[in-house]
C-alpha cells in the first residue's frame, strides 16, 4: 500500500491571522524578560556573583532572543485550521507537529477566549471540545471578529448533529 | 421490577443507622493506631500511666466528637428513588442537594469492606458515568444495608431487560490456579520494600533502629557484605512475593464476571472487602490487555474495561473499577475479551501489521542514548575528579547495554495495529505491553502526531480519541501511508476529505 500509492494529511486550508506572529513574539519577549531581568537585577546587587549572574542574563537574553527570531514565524507557517460541514481539522506545532481532526457529531462545547496580549492584537482563541479527556481542539491567533463568526457557526453545526457525542 | 411499579420508590428514606456502629470503630482504630507510638513517645519524659491516660482521653473524645458529627450527617441525609430522578439531600449548614436522571444511570457500584460485611452493610455508589462532570456526576451512600443496596441496583439498572441466551450468563470464574502469577507481578518488589521500610520505621518510634540493624549484622556475622545484601534482598523479595500472594487472594477471591440480562458486565471480588462493579454495556468502548513483563513471561495477561464515567474517581478506585480479570493465562484472557465485547474472535488476539524498521532504529537510538548518555556523563567526571568513576561507567555500559537493546527490540516487536471486526487494536510497550482494542464507533477524533525525526523517517503517531478510559489510545511509530490508511478505514468518511496523494511520490518507502 506504500510507494505509489502513497497518502499523507494536506494541510488545512486557512492560515491563522498574520498579527498571530507579532503576538506570539511578544509572548516569547515577555516570557525571556523576566527571568532575564531578575538575574540581571541579583547580578547588580550581589557583588560577590555579579559575573555569574550577569553572565548568565546575557544567557537568557541570547537564547529568549534567537528562539523569538526562529519560532513564531515557523509556527505560523504551520498552525492552519479547517471547518467543513463534517468535522474541524487544525495543525499546531513545530518541532513536534500535531494535526488533530474531530467530527462534527462529537463536539460537545465551543469557547472563545481572549487574553490581555490578545486583545492588545485584535485576536482570539477557539477552543472545540468533545467527550474526551484530551480531545480538545485550540486554535490561536485568529482576527477576534472571524473567531466569534467561527464560534457561532460550529455552534449552529453541533446543534444539527443528533447524539450524545460520546 | 418497573420503575413505576415500586411501592416504595417515592418516599425519602434514611441511611442505616449502624453507619455511626461503623464510624465509631474505624475512630477507635485510628485512635489505636496514632496513640500507640504518641503514648511510646510520652512516655520518654514522663510515667507511663499518666500517658496512657492523656492519650485514652484524647482517644475518647475524637471517637465521641466524630461520632456525634457522623450522627448528625446521618440525621441529616436523606435519599429518594423518584419515577424520574433519584436525589440525596445532606449537609447542616451547608444544604447540598444532588439529583440524577435515572436514565442516565450507568453503574451502581457496592463496596463493604470487613468492618460493614459483619454488619451487613454496603456503600453504594451511583454514577451517570459522564467523565466531564467531575464529582457532580456521583452519588454516593454511606453505608445502606445490603438487602437495600442489592435493591438499589437492581430498580436503578432495571431496563427493557431482553434475556440473550447466547451471550447471557458467567463470562468467567476465579480458577485458584491462577494465583501463580501474583508472585511474578510488580506488587512483589513493592511489597519488600515497604516491609523492610516498615520495620525500620516501627522500630525508629520505640528508639529501637540502632538495636534492629545490630540484630541484623550479628545474623549475618559469619558471611562477608556483599552475601549479605544478597541475603536481604532475596529476604524482602520473598516478604514481596508472599505479600502479593496475600494481596491477590484479598482482591480477587470469589471474582465472577458475568452478564446480566439487559446488556449490563457485573464484576464481583474480593475476599475481605467485597467489591460489586456493575458496568452498562453501553458504556463500553474496548478492553485493554495488559502485560506486565513478569507475568507476560509467563504467558499471561490481565484484561481491563474501557468504559466511560470510570475515571471520576481518585486514582486507585480507577484501578479498581476497570479491572475485569486478573492476570490469567493468555487464552482465557482473549476468551474473556471476545465474550465482552460480543464478538466471535477475539481483538486482542488478532494478527497485527508490524511497523516499519525506520521504528525500530528509533527505539535502538532511544535504548544506546539512555545508557550512553550518564555512561558519558560519569566518564568526564571520572576523568576529572577520581579514577573509580570510569570503571563504574565502564560496567555501567557492560551491564547495561545489551539489556537497553534487548528491550528496545522487544518494544518494537511489540507494536503492531489491526483492524478486527468493530475495533480498532494497537499494541506497544515492553515493561507493561497493552494491547487495546476500541469500539471503531467510539472514536470521537484523531490526533496525527510527528516529531521531526519521524517526518524524516516516514513515521507518525496515530492517536484515537475517545470519551472512556484514557480519552485516547496511541499507534505508535506507524508507516505515514499504513496509520493514515488505517484511521480512514477505522471511522469511513472521517479522514478522506483531508487526505491527498502527494504529487510527487517520495521514493524512500516507509514500509519494508
């Protein structure tokens, strides 16, 4: 069944929102700043380790840096979602990639959620649930206006759907 | 016995008042247990009689004032079996009040350890078996008397009941025989080691350590250290082995599968505390075997339900919930599984498709990183601080390579996945090897995950949602095409709208 008959997943049709990149940069700054200044701080302090401590800052610093350059543009190369009248299909990741499909029938909530630093970008985040304990979907970074429509829609489209969605 | 028809189905009626008989005592015991080594304590500094008194008076009133507290829970609680709905009112200041539909009852489940079966009483717990709901989906009795908890659970789980000869009826009894894989189980070693842990930690409240471990080394006077090592070890494995034999016999005796009319799996075990486990079969999504190294060594096995609405509960209830069969011998255990899941061969038993070789160099890579990695690390030490540290990463690596690599041939012997019948079956593991088998219709979603390495290697992990057990079931290290190829045939209609042939076909193959 391998060889030329070969299948894999395509990727779903929509890209997340490109503010999605600035917001997930942001994330990764603030995320580098804290430790990077509490080091640097105990380093101004604390004579006797000053060279450790500030050494160890610049650290931080280098490395939050490079990971900000480097993987918010690769994540949004990757995060993708899909709605079809049958299921929502979304793909998270970047090292470590994962695509996750749920049916229709089986979506048991829909929520929309917006952060401090979300709102600050004009976006939110759709989170699809099912019956199962790690079977939520999430996707990230969408225009705060196209995941309200979202919600709404998968909202209508799970009412359709008859069963208990175990 | 129809809902409607029961006399007594709508008036409120009141747990048994022997529940205070049963607090009173489980106080008296704790009491007995703290206020021994408090009174060996106390009396260090003073006479004895007068801590024997202070902790007899401290005994006295927590019995007195738990009791009186459980009296007034008692006074307090009240439960009723209506047409529709069965509620439970409790609390005194704090009024709580429960109520479940009683169609979406799933499980009725009485436990009655030692202490309520002299007093025949039982604890009854009613769940809805939705996993979502946290604790609200529960309703628990405690304690009922037996009579009325057997009449619980049948007016609770009395449906349409249509007798099915064919599939009614024991699915399977206790054979004593079975027992000889308790040893062999990892409760063993657990055991040993908390018996030599006991005694230690008994000793050190009577000030006695020193006395103990001197006792020892005069036993072992005559033999050198390390034989007396040996002898301890092998000392504390047989405490283990005869532990699990004890703990076994406690579980499992008198265990009874069967089925009842009406599609429901009824577990009964247990030799002290017994344990009754009603389990609608609607609530089934597979069964998972599992197989321990030491017992599958033994040609063994232990079955456990996938079911929803078991995993509400605090971490050993789980356990104790979904197991359906100890561990037996292979073939009793798919006998057992075919029957449970209604179907005329068994899942586990089917002939799985083996995964690609590409997963079998990651579970070698894994195995040399694991042992190679602190081989390193003791070896730069070693090099830097004292010599010793480089024999010891020298027998490290000896020792412990060609048992990394037997393992990870044998993990990747392990994996394998089949579609048999109605289920979807994955298998993987060493040290425990599980073979699950899930109901195709209950998978809710799938979850396709690659690492890096595996999207170079032409591997992915397929993962089966589900709202029972776990919540999903893995198919490790599968070919991209055969898992992709399997989840669409598994659930038809799913997957195939986000599939696609790639236009150019890659020409290394992922299947050898």
């Amino acid at each position: 069944m391998e060889g030329e008959n070969a299948i894999r997943l395509r990727p779903p049709r929509h890209a997340v929102d490109t503010r999605a990149v600035g917001w997930w940069r942001t994330q990764c700054l603030v995320t580098t700043a804290v430790p990077a200044a509490v080091l640097a701080v105990l380093g101004v302090l604390i004579d006797p380790a000053r060279g450790w401590l500030l050494a160890s800052a610049a650290a931080v610093t280098a490395a939050g840096l490079a990971w900000t350059a480097f993987f918010p543009s690769w994540w949004y190369r990757v995060h993708r979602w899909e709605v079809t009248d049958e299921a929502v299909y979304v793909r998270t990741g970047a090292l470590w990639q994962e695509s996750r499909i749920a049916p229709m029938s089986r979506i048991q909530t829909v929520d929309t959620a917006r952060g401090p630093l979300e709102q600050l970008f004009g976006l939110a985040t759709v989170t699809v649930t099912t019956a199962s304990s790690k079977g939520a979907l999430r996707v990230e970074g969408l225009d705060h206006e196209r995941a309200a429509e979202l919600a709404e829609r998968l909202t209508e489209l799970t009412g359709a759907a008859p069963g208990d969605a175990t | 016995m129809s809902p409607a028809g029961d006399p007594d189905g709508e008036e409120w009626r009141r747990l048994d008042r022997r529940t205070l008989l049963v607090t009173a005592a489980v106080l008296a015991g704790v009491a007995g247990g703290a206020g021994v080594p408090v009174a060996a304590g106390l009396a260090g500094d003073r006479p004895l009689a007068q801590a024997v008194g202070w902790v007899l008076a401290g005994a006295l009133l927590l019995i007195l004032a738990g009791t009186a507290g459980d009296w007034v829970r008692w006074r307090r609680t009240r439960y009723r079996i209506g047409p529709d709905r069965v509620d439970l009112r409790t609390g005194l200041l704090l009024l709580k009040s429960r109520s479940l539909a009683r169609d979406r009852i799933r499980s009725v489940d009485l436990t009655a350890n030692p202490l309520q079966r002299v007093l025949g009483l039982t604890k009854v717990r009613i769940g809805t078996g939705e996993s979502t709901g946290g604790g609200e989906s529960t309703l628990e009795l405690e304690l009922v008397t037996r009579a009325e908890g057997e009449r619980l659970r049948r007016t609770l789980l009395a449906r349409a009941a249509v007798p099915d000869a064919g599939h009614d009826g024991v699915l399977a009894v206790l054979d004593p025989r079975w027992i000889r894989y308790a040893p062999v189980s990892f409760v063993a070693p657990a055991l040993g080691g908390a018996a030599a842990g006991a005694v230690m930690q008994v000793s050190e409240w009577f000030g006695a350590q020193a006395e103990v471990l001197d006792w020892i080394g005069d036993r072992f006077r005559d033999v050198s250290l390390p034989w007396m090592i040996v002898d301890l070890v092998l000392l504390a494995t047989l405490a283990g082995a005869v532990g699990a034999l004890g703990l076994w016999v406690e579980m499992w005796w008198n265990h009874r599968l069967e089925r009842e009319p009406g599609g429901t799996l009824r577990v009964r075990r247990g030799l002290f505390t017994s344990r009754s486990v009603t389990l609608e079969e609607r609530r089934l999504r597979g069964v998972e075997l599992v197989e321990p190294l030491g017992v599958r060594l033994f040609g063994a096995a232990r079955l456990d339900a996938v079911a929803t609405g078991l995993t509400e509960d605090d971490e050993d209830k789980h356990t104790d919930l979904k197991a359906l069969l100890p561990a037996v011998p292979r073939a009793v255990a798919d006998r057992v599984a075919a029957e449970v899941l209604r179907e005329t061969t068994a899942p586990t038993s089917a002939p799985l498709a083996a995964h690609p070789p590409a997963a079998r160099t990651r579970r070698l890579r894994w195995a040399l990183a694991a042992v190679l990695g602190p081989a390193v690390l003791l070896a730069a030490l070693g090099a830097l601080l004292t010599p010793v540290l480089l024999y010891v990463a020298a027998g490290w690596t000896v020792v412990l390579t060609p048992l990394a690599l037997l393992l990870a041939r044998d993990a990747y012997r392990s994996l394998g996945h089949a579609l048999a019948g109605g289920h979807l079956v994955g298998r993987s593991g060493t040290v425990r090897r599980s073979t699950v088998a899930l109901r195709r219709t209950g998978i809710i979603g799938w979850t396709v995950e690659q690492s890096y390495f595996q999207r170079r290697a032409g591997l992915l992990t397929l993962t089966a949602t589900t709202a029972a057990g776990e919540g999903a079931y893995s198919v490790l290290d599968v070919g991209e095409t055969a898992g992709l190829a399997l989840a669409d045939e598994a659930v038809p209609g799913l997957l195939r709208p986000f599939l696609e042939q790639p236009e150019t076909p890659r020409a290394r193959s992922t299947e050898g």
